[in-house]
C-alpha cells in the first residue's frame, strides 16, 4: 500500500517526502482535532476497574 502512494505521488524524492510528511500532518491533525474529539464521550479512560 506505501509502495503504491509512493509511486502515485509526483516530483523527485524530495517532493515525495515532503508531499509524504504534509499528507502525514493533515492526517493526525483530523484524528487530533475532528475525530478523537467524537469518539472522547464513548471512551472512559477515567472509570477504572480496579477496586481497593
């Protein structure tokens, strides 16, 4: 699948990697900001199951 993006994306090596590094950035900055937020209320990280 890497192999595939790879070759898909246009220019040189370094175009690639900075094309690369940019789609990497617009994808955790989605995560961080759009979808985690969502998904905050479904998952309780603040309920433990452990009892004294």
């Amino acid at each position: 699948m890497y192999g595939w993006i790879w070759r898909r994306l246009p220019g040189s090596t370094a175009v690639r990697l900075l094309t690369a590094t940019v789609l990497v950035a617009v994808a955790v900055a989605v995560l961080w900001y759009a979808v985690f937020p969502l998904l905050e209320p479904a998952v309780t990280l603040d309920e433990v199951t452990v009892q004294e």
